[in-house]
C-alpha cells in the first residue's frame, strides 16, 4: 500500500469556511455524516411514498410477477424449450395462492414494501451522498480512478436487482411450488415468506453486483492487484458462499448454488478488470518515469 493511502483518513479537508485546507474535527465530520445520511433518508422517503401511492400495482403486477403462469421468464423458457426441443425447459406448473393469518401482516408489510422500494428508487442518491462523504480525503489521482463510479455502481445495482427478479426468484419459485415430500402435503407459503425471499434475493444480490467496482477501484488506487486476487480464489469463494446464505433466507443448496454462481463469475470478471487497470497503471508509472 502506498503512503498516500496510508494517509486517507488524514486527507479530510473541510469543503467550506475560511481555511479550505484546515482539517476537519472528529465532531466534524459527524456533523458532515448527520447531513449526508439526513439527505439520503429524505430521498429514500420520497421513494416510500411514491411506491406507498402505487403499493397495488406493485404488489400485483411487480412482486406478484413470479408467481403467474404469463411472467416473461416462464415465456421466455418455453420459447427457448421449444427451438432446443427440450420441453422440461418449459415451466408451466406455476400457480400459488398466499397465505396471511396475522392480522396486521399485511398491512404492516406495506410499510415495509414501500420502504424498499423506495430504497431501490433512491440507490444512486444513497451513493451519490455516501460518495460525496467519502470524496474529500481522496487524492486527485485517485478521484481520477474513480471517475464515473456513482454510474457504474447504479448500473451493476440494478442489473443485480434484474437478475434476482428475473432470473433467480423465478426459479426458486417454482422449485419450491413443484417440490414435496408427500401427496398428503399442501403447499400454502405465507406471503410474509414469499416477500421475505423476494427482497432479500433481488435487493441482496443488487448490493453484491457491486464486487467488480469496488475490486477495480481498490486496484487503480494501489490497494489489491489481480495477483493478489488470483491467489484467495478459493478463499473468495468461501466467502461468497457465505454472503450468498447471508441472502438466501432458506439457506438449501438449490438457492445457495442459483446465487452463489452468478457472483463467482462477477469475482472472475472483476480479476479481468483488476489486470487491465493494473497493466494501464504500470504504463502510467513508467511514462512518468521516461
């Protein structure tokens, strides 16, 4: 690691006043969080309300979009089973019927839909503010890595969200609607369980697409090298393991393997990513040096 970036939390500088140079105070910079984190909450809120005044159109046509015969995953399958001729590829047993026997489940869980979902709407705010907190003890070279990355963060946020929704929550639905121990059995999930799984897979692995970012930031600032990362790929990927059961409310196998692969290939991608901006900051330094 270089001095400079042993020196990060030395390089706060005081955004306004008299002396732009002078060094924040530790109450400072409290204060300079209180501001950003208020900001960010009030984003979030005016998300909340605007999903609250749309929730049922969001909770049948969005979050209830898994659970219907017609959701494109289930037509895109069926498309595809028939070009491949492999009609197992076609999903169609998909019909459900939730279950609520609390008496203040749902609309409690309005509540928490709306919030959600407003966090979703707000994410690249929430960034923008936790970026421009964080901005002030970077260096200029280091903000010059980092140009752009309030876009790519959004992006890979929500082709997270995407995939969660589209891909995985699709098939752990029908996984678990198709699977039983016994003909004796009915299968009745709770909507409490239903959404549970639903938030924590889309929102969860949103977050966790943020790997390839933060591993290319960490590189062009000096701090890990593709070297570096291809040595704890095993030990990576014991983490991702857990991160990927830290998101999966159930934890079984099938769900553990439908999230934890996706992330494995973003931690090899983000490996390619590391090596073309380290090579790029080798060239840099031997220019300088010529």
């Amino acid at each position: 690691m270089s001095s400079e970036n042993k020196s990060f939390i030395k390089r706060f500088k005081k955004k306004s006043g008299d002396n732009p140079n002078a060094e924040m105070s530790f109450v400072e910079h409290l204060e300079d969080l209180r501001w950003h984190v208020v900001r960010s909450l009030i984003a979030v809120l005016a998300g909340s309300i605007i999903v609250f005044a749309k929730i049922e159109y969001v909770v049948n046509n969005i979050l209830m979009g898994p659970v219907h015969k017609d959701f494109i995953t289930y037509r895109w399958l069926c498309l595809l089973s028939e070009k491949l001729q492999f009609r197992e590829l076609c999903l169609q047993d998909v019909s459900l019927k939730f279950l609520s026997n609390a008496m203040t489940e749902q609309f409690l869980m309005t509540f928490s839909l709306a919030f959600t979902g407003g966090f979703v709407l707000a994410f690249p705010y929430v960034f923008w503010q936790l970026w421009r907190f964080i901005s002030p003890a970077l260096s200029k070279k280091e903000k010059k890595y980092t140009t752009g990355a309030i876009v790519w963060v959004s992006l890979l946020f929500f082709t997270g969200v995407l995939f969660g929704y589209i891909v995985l929550t699709p098939f752990m639905v029908n996984f678990y609607s198709s699977y039983s121990l016994s003909p004796l059995i009915e299968f009745r999930p709770s909507i409490g369980d239903y959404f549970e799984n639903l938030l924590y897979l889309t929102v969860g692995v949103g977050i966790l697409f943020q790997l390839p970012v933060v591993i290319l930031m960490l590189t062009k600032i000096g701090i890990i090298s593709p070297f570096t990362l291809k040595q704890i790929r095993k030990y990576a990927f014991v983490v991702i393991l857990i991160l990927a059961a830290a998101i999966t409310p159930s934890t079984d196998p099938f769900s553990l393997t439908l999230v934890t692969l996706p992330l494995y290939m973003l931690y090899e991608f983000s490996i390619i990513l590391s090596a073309r901006a380290f090579k790029k900051t080798q060239e840099t330094k031997v220019e300088q040096w010529d």
